[in-house]
C-alpha cells in the first residue's frame, strides 16, 4: 500500500506497524486513507490500482456490494 497511498511515514508510524497496532488505531488509520483516497478521483485510483496488477472495479452505491 505505501505505493498506492505515497505515505512511506504511515509504514514507520507505531501506530500502523503491525495488525494489532492498525486495528487498535483503526478509526485514525480509516480517516488518513478516506482523506487520501478523496483528494483524487476514482479513475486515477482505478489507473493506480490495475497498473499494480491488481483486480478493481467500482461502483456507484455501497448498497450494491454483495459480500
């Protein structure tokens, strides 16, 4: 992730070092990302995304995630 979000200091961050440490600071960690992933729009994150292999897709409304 420290090439899609470009925030090294996140890795090196105690707070996000290990799982245990991002889920007892999860709502920080979900506010930095939601303020990332917001400054640019979703085609750019489609672009960023698919040109590191990855399988993505977008859609309109939560409601129409199937879990």
């Amino acid at each position: 992730m420290e090439k899609v979000l470009a925030r090294p200091d996140l890795i090196k961050n105690e707070k996000f070092k290990t799982n245990s440490a991002r889920v007892a600071n999860r709502q920080e960690l979900i506010r930095i990302i939601s303020e990332i992933f917001t400054d640019k729009p979703r085609d750019h994150w489609l672009k960023v995304f698919m040109g590191l292999g990855y399988v993505v897709s977008f859609t309109r409304l939560v409601q129409a995630l199937t879990c």
